[in-house]
C-alpha cells in the first residue's frame, strides 16, 4: 500500500524510521586513515551468541535502538552467524571488541553491509574510517558486483552521510513500523533515549 501525502500515526508500542537503501556498484576510492592507536581488526568465526549480542548492543542498540538481532533465540542467531555467507569482524581497542563488521555474501553477486559501527569509546577516534576502508576491501575482494547498506533514522545522525561519503549511492527509501523493543524487553526502557516511548 503506497503513503498518502501527510500525517500517519504510528500504533501505540510500536517506533517508527524512515530507511534510506544505498549502493556501491563499484570498489570505491579509499579515503586512507591510520589504524587508531592500539587498534586492530579481528574476524571472529562463528562468534557466540551472547559474545555477539553483548557488542550488538554496545554498538548499537543501547544508543540507536538496534533491535533485528535480539529478538532471535541462540538457535536462530547461531544458525545465522555460522553460515558460511556471513563474515564478522571486530574492531578491537586493546582486547576488547568495540567495533562490529559484518559482511552478508549469502546473495550470489551481491553483499550486504549488514551491520556496521563503533561503541562511543572509539566514536571520533577515525575507527569508523578504518573499519569502512576495510569493509570496501573485503566485500570487494569477493566476485559481487553490488555492495549494499541501509540506515535509518533511528540511527546515528551521521551514519547517511559516512555511507555517502564512503561512496554509497541512495538508491531508495522506505518506512519502517516495528515494535519498540524496549516494550519487549529486548532492550531496556532507558536505550535510545532520544525516541519518546509510546506505550497502550
């Protein structure tokens, strides 16, 4: 069903976002940076279900309400994360993962930027950039003639123009209704607390 011109309510429990869908259809130029200070990039097979679920929150979901992964049981996510067409990698600052890659190949051709970002204790710090020139790298390095992310704008304020400016095209948009997660507990009531909860 195509949106009328003007207003819609968005259903109590339920948060809304404009998604913008971008493209690379061709390995963009790199925009060198060096590797922060005490930082390097690690890929982890077949990551944990609660090792991913604790950096999947830290990047994203306590301040962007990250919510598509942890609405999944260890089973579900399991069976995902250990798929030979998904690639994870974390963005290490001295043993400790504060970044999240993931690179999703399972579309012949095409890879998706399925999740991307940094926890604010590497935001400012050019990791970001870093994680980025290595993610062109990576999913080019494979036979795909399409590189692929979407960002919302539940997410950071920047993340559209860092996709754009990494050489990404938008090439769509749409509108997202989903349960606000922290109605179901999948986060707590106090993550992103720029979006006001509107409850039954």
């Amino acid at each position: 069903m195509a949106l009328k011109a003007g207003f819609h309510d968005v259903p109590l429990g339920m948060v809304a976002a404009v998604v913008t869908h971008l493209e690379m259809r061709a390995p963009a130029e790199p925009r060198p940076v060096p590797a922060p200070e005490g930082v390097s990039l690690r890929r982890v097979a077949a990551p944990a279900p609660g090792w991913y679920r604790d950096l999947f929150t830290r990047v994203g979901g306590q301040d962007w309400l990250w919510f598509s992964r942890l609405g999944l049981d260890a089973t579900a996510l399991s069976a995902i994360l250990s798929d030979p067409g998904i690639e994870v990698w974390a963005l290490e600052k001295d043993g400790r993962a504060e970044g999240l890659l993931e690179l999703d190949f399972r579309d012949a051709g095409e890879c998706e930027l399925a999740f991307f970002g940094v926890t604010p204790t590497l935001i400012g710090a050019g990791a970001g950039r870093f994680m980025m020139n290595a993610a062109i790298e990576k999913a080019w390095a494979r036979p795909i003639t399409r590189f692929h992310v979407h960002t919302c704008t539940l997410d950071h304020p920047g993340a559209l123009g860092f996709y754009r400016r990494s050489g990404f095209t938008p090439i769509r948009q749409q509108v997202e209704i989903a349960p606000d997660p922290r109605l179901n507990g999948d986060l707590p009531r106090e993550a992103g607390p720029h979006i006001p909860i509107f409850e039954g």
